[in-house]
C-alpha cells in the first residue's frame, strides 16, 4: 500500500486507558513474552486501521511488539493467505462476506467467549450478524456505506444516484475513479439496474458488464487508496469510495461531500478474526479484549472518524459524531443497503467479466 497519513495525533488519551479487564490474559501474555516464545503480535489489515499509537499504546501494556501489514483488498488478503503468505499473522481483518468464505476454506478458529470480555457491549445486530452467527469465529470492528465522495464546488448538482456517472460522463471524463473491487463495482451497478448486489443471474451480471464498458474511458483508474490524495489535490473530482475514509478525507476538505446512492450501496462491517495459523493466540486474544474496551473503542472511533459497533462506546461519542450520518446513516437510507455475500462458483462469472473490464 502507498504511504498513509498518520490518523491519531497523540497518545494521551489511549494512554490512560487501563487493561485490567483483560484480568488473565494480559497476565498470560506477559508470561509468553518473559519466557521468550512470543514478544511479537503480527496483524494483517487494512491501511486505515494501521496506527503507529494505538500499536504502541498495547505494546507499552503487554510487552509485545505489534507488528503490521496491509491490503486493498480482501481478494488480495485471501489470496496471500492461500498462498501459504500467512502463517506469521495472529489476527486479520477481513470484512463480512469475507468471513464467509474463509469459514468455507477452515481457515478460521472458533473464538472461545469465556476468553473474551465485551461482546455484551455490542449493538443488537452486531451480536448475531448473518454473516457469523453469534460471532463464532469474528467481532466487528468497523461498519459503514459504500458510496461517493465529490467535490461540491465542482460538482454544483450533488450526485444522488450511481446513474449520475454516466449521465454526467463527460464533465467526469479521468477525473474519477471506481474501487478495484469486483463485488462492490459490479454490485453498485446491480442495484442501479435494479438487481441485487449478489445476484447470481448472468444475464444481469453482463448487463452490468455492458454499462461499466460505456463508463469505462472516462474512470481514471480502478483504485481503492490513491484517490484519497489526487482528490485533495484537485486531480480527482469523484470517487467512489468507503464512508470511513470519505469521513477522514472530508475533514482535511469541508468541500467534499460524500453521498450513499438513493438505489441503494453495500452496507458493510470490518471484522477481526484469528487464523487457524496463528502463531501467538493469547496475544490475539488480548487484542481482542483491548478493542472491546468502551474506551478503547470510543477513542478510536473519534480519532479515525470510524462507526463503531459498540454500544458503550457510542454513548461516550460527542454528539456531533453521534449525529454524523456520514458515519450513523438513518434507517430509511440503510434499508436500501445490503451485504455483499459470498455467491460460491458464481464468483468465476463475476471474475470473468471484472478481467475482461479491466484489462481491455
């Protein structure tokens, strides 16, 4: 991944929070880490949840060094791991669908609850998400919308649905880019067609195929984090993109405004999960804990511009993040959102077409 701005500007705040409630598996760590089998902590996650402080702030509680790579994509994630790239990793963050498919593959533990302290914090709907039945083998870490952030000093008509790329394809022309993300590219244009973002029809995967192609000399790039900067920089006057970065991007630029499309966008949550590899579970499972913090998880949510799935944590939250519907969207736009899932061998269909896109 390209270099990335550092999210948090100080540790004071984290720094002062305790992991008592950790109880017995700090204490278990300590002790893996004073015998030497284990001082190191390997996480494999997104970019934006990569921060030097919140790494540190652990690290100065439980003796371990955190140590972190980054992906895109979870396609890429997955990818490494089948690969045989993953044995170092503790803990990863794949989003919800992702989950799915890595139970498919047995490359999940089941996380024993009595081992964790917090889940009861969680949001009704995040205790017993579809995607992992009371979360079993993941936590929620992150949720949010897949939508458009624009320039509104450009842009004077706000963009209000997806259609509005093509209608508007010339004014657009290589100055905004889609994700590199086959499901969320496909599956937007599903739902401006008025299909599912998992839909499992050919017919309607081409049509979206067909609608991409029209589209496609005047995309930039399929990008999921370059963006971030041309945006700010002028270059870029759209992109598509995930509500949490568009949040970050927006303080650094009031004139940037982010939209979820009214036919409706992917409504997604960020997990942690421990791979059957890992090498240092006790460690992984004081990550866990530490996340599971109200504070923790408040502190992080409103230093990253996050929405976090923690119902104490929110409560903490200043009302202006609380209000944000950037971040908290009302029902009656989350209503038109669905979740990407996994759609099994008809995944090659979805391939099939993303290369032909991408490659022409």
């Amino acid at each position: 991944m390209k270099n990335r701005r550092k999210f948090l500007q100080g540790i004071t705040a984290l720094s002062s929070l305790s992991l008592a409630s950790c109880g017995w598996r700090l204490a278990d760590v300590r002790a893996t880490t004073a015998s030497g089998r284990s001082d190191q902590l390997y996480l494999y996650t997104w970019t934006q949840y990569s921060d030097q402080e919140l790494l540190q702030t652990f690290s100065a509680q439980t003796g371990m060094k955190v140590l972190v790579d980054v992906y895109d994509s979870n396609e890429v994630m997955l990818a490494k791991l089948l690969a045989g790239g993953g044995g170092t990793y503790s803990l990863i963050y794949p989003s919800d669908y992702m989950v799915e498919k890595m139970l498919e593959k047995s490359l999940l533990i089941e996380l024993n609850t009595d081992k964790l302290v917090g889940l009861d914090n969680l949001f009704p709907q995040f205790q017993n998400p579809s995607y992992d039945p009371k979360n079993r083998y993941s936590i929620p870490f992150n949720w949010g919308t897949t939508g458009l952030i624009y320039n509104s000093e450009i842009l004077k008509e706000a963009p209000q649905d997806w259609e509005y790329l093509w209608r508007n394809q010339k004014l657009l022309n290589k100055r905004m880019t889609l994700l590199n993300d086959v499901r969320e590219v496909m599956g937007a244009v599903l739902r401006m067609l008025g299909y599912s973002y998992n839909s499992q029809n050919e017919n309607e995967i081409k049509q979206a195929y067909e609608q991409l192609t029209i589209l496609k000399e005047a995309i930039a790039a399929f990008d999921t984090d370059a963006w971030r900067n041309q945006i700010l920089a002028g270059d870029l006057t759209l992109a598509m993109c995930y509500s949490a970065d568009a949040i970050k991007i927006i303080k650094e630029n009031p004139r940037l405004k982010y939209v979820i499309p009214r036919s409706g966008s992917s409504l997604w949550t960020d997990t942690i999960v421990i791979p059957k590899s890992a090498p240092n579970v006790d460690g992984a499972y004081a990550w866990i804990n530490f996340i599971l913090q109200p504070e923790v998880a408040a502190t992080t949510s409103e230093r990253l511009k996050i929405s976090t799935p923690n119902s104490a944590a929110f409560e903490q939250l200043p009302k202006q993040i609380k209000n944000n519907e950037n971040l908290y969207p009302p029902s009656s736009i989350l209503e038109k959102c669905e979740r990407i899932s996994p759609v099994g061998e008809f995944e090659d269909v979805y391939e099939r077409y993303w290369t032909q896109l991408t490659s022409s």
